[in-house]
C-alpha cells in the first residue's frame, strides 16, 4: 500500500523538522505538491504544510477516504 517507509529512529530527525519531510519526498521521487500527507498531529501537518506538501488532519478513515477522493485517490 505505501511506496516508501520513512523512519526517524533511522534518519536522525522527527516531524516536523523540514529534513524528515525533504527525506521522505526524495525517497517518493516526488515534488511536495505531488504528496499528500496523513497525520493526526496538527504540528506535524504544519511542518509538511511548509513544504508545499498537501495535507491530511486524520479523524477517522472514513474522512481520510473522503478528503484524498479530492486528490483523485482511491483506496477501493
């Protein structure tokens, strides 16, 4: 289901520093405005917010279904 894992325990920097985001989207192949991110931390959402990264505040996964259909994502 995921394309890359991204570990902080592994890369030496955490969310919301910049560099944890910067790894994850190099390792994606990807430009922020490429990437959707999912998280249920309203300061991680804001440090990949920075980026240009399009966020996902998690309340259930109903909603997370919803709001990445806006993306033209499915999870089906």
């Amino acid at each position: 289901m995921f394309d890359a894992a991204v570990f902080s325990c592994a890369e030496g920097t955490r969310k919301p520093e910049q560099k944890i985001y910067e790894i994850a989207l190099e390792r994606l192949g990807v430009k922020p405005h490429e990437a959707v991110f999912i998280d249920d931390r309203v300061d991680f959402i804001a440090g990949a917010k920075k980026l240009g990264i399009h966020t996902i505040l998690f309340k259930d996964p109903e909603q997370v279904k919803q709001e990445l259909a806006s993306f033209a994502i499915s999870l089906e």
